[in-house]
C-alpha cells in the first residue's frame, strides 16, 4: 500500500516537539504531528534529549548559562513569568544554545517548532530575543490554561492537549522526567543562583 505522509500542525503544538504522534486514515494516509487532537494518535519517536540535574547547573556545564540574563528578566517583567523559570525551561531546553537544533525541527533557546514560532508572531526563532519572548509568551499562556506549575511544564514538552487529555502530567517517562528535572533547576536557580541583571555581581544578591 502506497502511503502519503502529511505533516499536521493542530493549533499551538507543544513548543518543543518531543513526543511525535501518528494516525493512519482510512484511505493510508499517514498523519504526524506533536499535538495530537483525538485518540487515534500513537507515539512514534522520542526525543530522549539529556535533562541536566542541579548539580550539572554552572557555567562550566554551560558556558552560556548566563549569557541571556538581561533578556530572561526583561521577557518575565513583560509577561509576569518567574525568570528562573524561563532560565530552567531554556537550561532543560537547549542548555542555553541559541543555536540548538532538535531532530524534528525545534529551534534555538526555547526550542520553538516552526508552527509555534509563526503562531506566537516570532519571525526569527534563532534570533534570542525573539526565541526567549516567543517562549515565554508560550510559558505565559500555559500558567493561564494550567494552574499548576508542575501541568505548566508538562504542557510545554507534551502539548496542552496531552495534559488536559490525561487530567495533569502525561504517563509519559520523558515528560515526567522532563517536569521533575526543570522544576528541580527551578528551585535550584530561586534559592541559590537567581537571575540577575548583568551588572550586578551575583555575590550580591540576598539568597532566601
């Protein structure tokens, strides 16, 4: 049987791509898409990309891991998103490379799927500014639909539709991963290594 392959894009799809679905039609079509809309849809391939724990959280881990400070605090001033969180996200994300490149097509900081980034007005998502602004927005609208920080998250790497599907996180290893590991770097920035703006030593800065 001849099969065609169509790329589906459902509305917002998750911002990183990592669970990718697929639906057989009737007729053989074959359909992907990383927000599926209906139970049909079956996992096809996981991106077991590396989350890094707390204890791997510094610059020699991550050369860049400060580097985009200033613009975290202005995205999180803008649309009331803690900046650790969107410095956790961005950590578990790309590890704070611009240039990171996903498998399925993912891009840069924030790791924004190209349907994501047009839907969210970004027109260059390797571009910093636009990447952390488009995913912060992304993270805003996320808190909003879910309450719950932990839900939050877990729409950012399985897709809304997944966590309002299952009632909260996924039963999907790497997204349960996913949740525990930025929620830790979280914590982990909030009480020990807050984001800062660049002239100010982080010596300086009163822990909790």
């Amino acid at each position: 049987m001849l099969y065609v392959l169509a790329i589906i894009a459902w509305g917002l799809s998750a911002a990183n791509a990592t669970d990718i679905y697929q639906a057989q039609l009737s007729n053989g079509t074959l359909l992907f898409t990383d927000s599926p809309t209906s139970d049909g849809f079956v996992p096809v391939y996981l991106d077991q990309k590396p989350l890094p724990s707390r204890t791997k959280v510094n610059t020699r881990t991550f050369p860049l891991l400060d580097t985009w400070d200033d613009e975290i605090l202005s995205a999180s001033v803008r649309y009331g998103v803690p900046a650790e969180l969107i410095k956790a996200v961005i950590v578990a994300e790309s590890g704070a490379n611009p240039n990171a490149l996903s498998p399925v097509g993912a891009m840069g900081l924030m790791q924004l799927m190209p349907g994501t980034a047009k839907d969210l007005g970004v027109t260059d998502a390797w571009d910093p500014l636009q990447n952390i602004d488009g995913g912060t927005r992304y993270l805003k609208m996320l808190l909003g639909r879910f309450p719950n920080l932990r839900h939050a998250v877990a729409g950012y790497n399985a897709g809304p539709h997944n966590v309002t599907k299952h009632g909260g996180i996924p039963p999907f290893k790497e997204t349960q991963r996913y949740v525990r590991r930025v929620l830790d770097v979280y914590d982990f920035f909030c009480m020990t290594r807050p984001v800062v703006p660049e002239d100010v030593p982080l010596e300086d800065v009163p822990y909790p």
